[in-house]
C-alpha cells in the first residue's frame, strides 16, 4: 500500500517536472517567419501595403506570447502553434496576391506604353505628312518639341519597368500618354483642315 | 523490505521535494509577472499607429529608431527568459519598450504635421509652377527658341502633370522630389531663354538712336516712315514725326538676330528704303514694297563674315526682302520679308513711295518694357 502511495507521489512529481518543460514550436516559428519574409521580398510590402503590414503585426504578437509563455513554468504554446500556422497560411495567400497584383500593374503598364509607343509613332507621322511650307511651322516647331519629351518619358518609362519601379513607370507613362493624344488630335484636326480647303 | 525510518525518511524527502516544487512555482509565477507583456504590446502598437499616419515617408528617421528599440527590446527579451528564472531582470526591456512607444508617438505626431505640411508646400509650389509656366510662355513663346530649350520647356510641361497625378494620390512627398527636379529645369531653361534675349538688346540703344533720327527726319521732311520693330512684332507708320498707324507684322522665322545670308529665315535690321511698290500681277502676296537689302552696311557685313569663314563661300547676302499683304497668320513665316494682313498692307501701300525710308530694328522700347509688355499678352487657350 506505501509503496503504490509512493509510486504514485512519484508519478505525479515526475509528470509536472516534464509538463513545466513544453517546448517553443520553433520550427512552425522557422516557417511562419520564412513564409512572412518571402512576402516581404516578393514585394509585398509595395503591392499589398496593408495585408503585409497585418501579417508582420501578426507575427510580432505571436513572438510575444512565446516569450511571455517562456516565462512561466507551465508556459503553453498550443494556441501559438495554431496562430502560427495561420501565419504562414495568410503568408502565402499574401505571396499569391501579391504576385498577381504585380502581374496586373505590370501589364497594366505594358498595356499603356504600348498605347503610348503607338499613338507616339502615329503623331510622329502625322507631324511628316503635316501641310509643307509656312503655314503652321511654328505650332509643328511646338509640337515637335512634345512628342521628343514624350519620347524621352516613353524611354525613362521602359527603364522603370526593367529595374522593377512598376507604379512610378506607370504614373509616368499614364501623363504621356495624355499628353501625346493630345498632339495626336491636334496633327489630326491640322490634316483634316487642309483637306477641307482641298 | 524497508523499514519504518525508511518511509519516514522517504515521505520527509517527498515533503521537501514538494514543499521546493511549490515554492519554485510560486518564485517562477511571479517572475513571469515581471515580464514586459504589456509595455512591449503598447510598443508594437504605437508602431503600428505611427506607421498608418505615414511615418515611415514622413518620419522616417524617428520610426526607423523606434522599430529598433522594439526589436532590441524583443532580443534582450529573449536574452533573459533563457537565463534561470531567479536571475531574469527585464528592467532593461521595460525601458527600451517605453522608449519605442515615446519615439513611435512623437514620429507619428511629426508625420501627421509633416504630411499636412508636404500637402500645402506642395499645392503652393506647383501654383507657383503653374504660375512660371504661363510666364515663360507669355515671355518666350513667340521666340525663336533653339530646339533644346523647347523640348526642356515641353518636359517641364510634362512633369508638372506627372506632379498633379502624385498629389492626387496624397503622394506628397514624391510631389515635392519632382518639383524640385522640374523648378530647377525651368530656372535654367529661363535663364537660357533671358539671355538670348538680354544679347540681343546689347544692340538697343544703336537701335533708339536710328528710330529717334528717322523720326525725326520725317518730322523735317513731313514725309512717311516705316518702323518695323520685330520683338513687338510691329509695323509703325509716321507722318511728320508723329506716329500714325501700327500694324501687327510677320517675320521670317529665324527673327531674332540680324539677317547674314540667303535663306536663314532672317529678316534684316537697319536703315532702308522703299524701291519699288507692286501689285496685282506682279507680286503673290497681294501688294509689296520692295526694300534695298542688302544695303552698303549688310555687303559690308556679308563680305566680312565670308572672309572670316562664319559664311560658307557660295552663298549670297540674299535679296527680295519686301513689306508684302497675306499676313495675319499669327506666327512667323516669311524667308524674312515683312508680311503685314491686306487690309493693313492697304494703308501701307497707299502712304508709301518709292524711297520712303524703312527702319527694322529689334525693339523700340527698352528691355524691361517689353518684357512688362510681354506678361501683358494674352495667351490663346
């Protein structure tokens, strides 16, 4: 009877020493931290500002109850290997969205200097094929001026895109492109009116 | 078997064991109190409040310090919940957090102003921009401008839009980096304008001098006289010294600067007169009076500037530089006659006579006067 008494003693003492020495889930920590990185240098942090954001935070809160939880004899991280594992799932949804709204601006972008390149070489033959002789040299004079600017845009826009600046790339091209139909209409209603007094 | 002092000795061990195992639990209880589970919570979310308001553009140095002694606070933290518990002093943590929070608070307070700044330094530039933009046009415009002070003119154009678009964002900041970019272009490119301008009046007061003595012969003499002035872009007529008539006239398109040989678009400046007047059948472009460029002082010149090679041999001074009607187009166009509407080359026509002395001068008023009288210029839309 002492002896089963004692074994039990023994049992009990032996089981919270083990149960006061839960691990830190490090390796879902590894991953939760290497899934947030990977967003990070996807360009999360550019494309999709606010869900990155959250999805740090959540992670900085995450490493504060495994440090709170450290402190305590009986530290628990069953609720931290969930969250954690939520991390991680959110990170890669991150990573997904975040890949695709770099493919949406960029081919938003291409879309537009493709516009712009096309509307560029139309006005440039309109500007040849203008009336010849004085009537209208100034305005040409002008006119040329603005497509050589908006050439000049169009190439600093293609450099943009190389070194990956999508959004700056893109609000230069959007201007231009303004700009440039504008010129268009203009060699447009220069031409028709020759044609008119034909 | 063990005997009685056995068990007491064993149930005396176990009593120890459990009495130090409570009293561990109890020391390690409050020490996990002590942790700075809530100082570092308010860290993170100062930051996070700091970070929404725009710090990170707008106070960027501060957050920046701030995120540091979070982070740092985090590492210690760390550092001491590996030490045994009875040695764990998070003192260091608390102070480090309470410092991201106070830093992480003033960076947010200097972004919210900072923003709020950028957003009126900016609108206030570009209305200034704006406003320099209609001033250079009203001012150069309607000069000769040579091709690369054109095309900087339309990419400042350009720029500013690119300017609007950023503010429209609430990207003030980068507003503010390309208006620094764009007003240090349109300085220079207005600088490079003026000065074209600024040599040219180097010939003002030979020009005062020739219009005031003309003048005054027609007063004499009370006889016509032509004033061309070419930056008002005028043709004055005098009788006896009194001024008459003024009429809007074209040049050629090369304008600004004295003609030195055919065909650079030039229209001549000097002392003329009127050697043939034509018209119908006789001239395409209504009515003309024939002047006598080039007159002894343009051979003179001509014949210099072919012997110091600034003309090419083989071409000529030029010639057939007339006041003719079919102007009125608004710009200059001529090979650098003098093109005046017809129903002005009328009034022209009818007033002038085989030797009526022109004069072509640059300006009849000093520079600051054009310059006023530029800014006064209506722009068309």
């Amino acid at each position: 009877m002492k002896n089963k008494f004692f074994s039990a003693i023994v049992l009990v003492a032996f089981t919270l020493f083990v149960s006061s020495c839960a691990k830190v889930p490090q390796a879902e920590l590894d991953a939760a931290t290497a899934a947030v990185e990977l967003a990070r240098t996807q360009g999360a942090e550019q494309y999709l500002p606010a869900e990155f954001t959250a999805l740090q935070d959540s992670l900085n809160a995450v490493k504060e109850t495994i440090e709170a939880q450290k402190g305590k004899m009986f530290g628990s991280f069953g609720e931290v290997k969930t969250r954690l594992a939520n991390i991680s799932e959110q990170s890669v949804l991150v990573s997904t969205l975040t890949e695709n709204r770099k493919a949406e601006v960029l081919a938003e972008t291409n879309a537009l200097l493709s516009d712009l390149n096309s509307v560029l070489a139309t006005a440039k033959d309109l500007l040849a094929t203008a009336p010849k002789g004085k009537e209208g040299a100034a305005a040409m004079e002008a006119i040329s001026a603005e497509i050589s600017a908006v050439e000049i845009v169009a190439a600093e826009a293609t450099t943009l895109i190389g070194q990956g600046n999508i959004f700056e790339a893109h609000d230069k091209v959007k201007t231009a492109l303004e700009k440039i139909n504008s010129v268009k209409e203009e060699l447009e209603a220069v031409h028709a009116k020759v044609g008119r007094r034909r | 078997m063990l005997t009685k002092r056995s068990f007491n000795f064993i149930y005396l061990l176990m009593a120890v064991l459990l009495l130090g195992a409570v009293a561990f639990y109890i020391l390690n209880q409050h020490s996990a109190g002590e942790q700075p589970v809530e100082e570092i919570r308010l860290a993170r979310e100062a930051l996070a409040a700091s970070r929404e308001a725009g710090a990170m553009i707008y106070a960027s140095e501060r957050f920046q310090s701030a995120e540091e002694l979070y982070d740092s606070a985090m590492v210690i933290w760390q550092r001491e919940n590996q030490k045994w518990f009875p040695l764990r002093n998070y003192s260091q943590v608390l102070s480090l957090a309470e410092s991201s929070v106070a830093l992480a608070y003033a960076a947010q307070q200097s972004a919210v102003a900072t923003s709020k700044d950028a957003n009126l330094l900016s609108a206030g530039r570009l209305r200034d921009l704006d406003a320099k933009i209609i001033r250079f046009e009203k001012v150069y415009s309607s000069l000769p401008l040579p091709e690369s002070l054109r095309n900087d003119f339309s990419r400042i154009k350009l720029v500013t839009e690119e300017i609007r678009l950023a503010r429209s964002r609430q990207q003030y900041k980068r507003a503010i980096e390309l208006l620094d970019t764009v007003q240090n272009l349109l300085a220079s490119t207005e600088t490079d304008a003026n000065s074209l301008v600024i040599r040219y009046f180097e010939n003002f007061e030979s020009w005062e001098l020739l219009v005031k003595t003309e003048i005054e012969q027609s007063k004499i003499t009370g006889k016509a006289l032509l004033v061309v002035d070419k930056l008002s872009g005028k043709l004055m007529v005098y009788k006896n010294g009194k001024l008459r008539h003024s009429f809007a006239a074209e040049f050629g398109s090369n304008w600004l600067g004295d003609k030195l040989h055919q065909g650079d678009k030039a229209t001549p400046e000097g002392s003329y007169f009127v050697t043939r007047k034509k018209e119908r059948g006789n001239t395409i472009y209504y009515k003309a009076l024939l002047i006598d460029y080039p007159n002894k002082a343009d051979l003179i010149r001509y014949q210099n500037n072919v012997a110091n090679g600034t003309i090419p041999r083989g071409i000529g001074a030029g010639n057939l530089i007339e006041i003719h009607g079919h102007g009125g187009r608004g710009y200059h166009w001529t090979d650098g006659c003098i093109a005046l509407e017809d129903r002005d080359m009328d009034v022209v026509y009818a007033i002038s006579g085989v030797h009526t002395p022109v004069v072509v001068v640059g300006s009849t008023v000093p520079y600051s006067e054009w310059y006023q009288n530029q800014l006064l210029v209506e722009q068309e839309d």
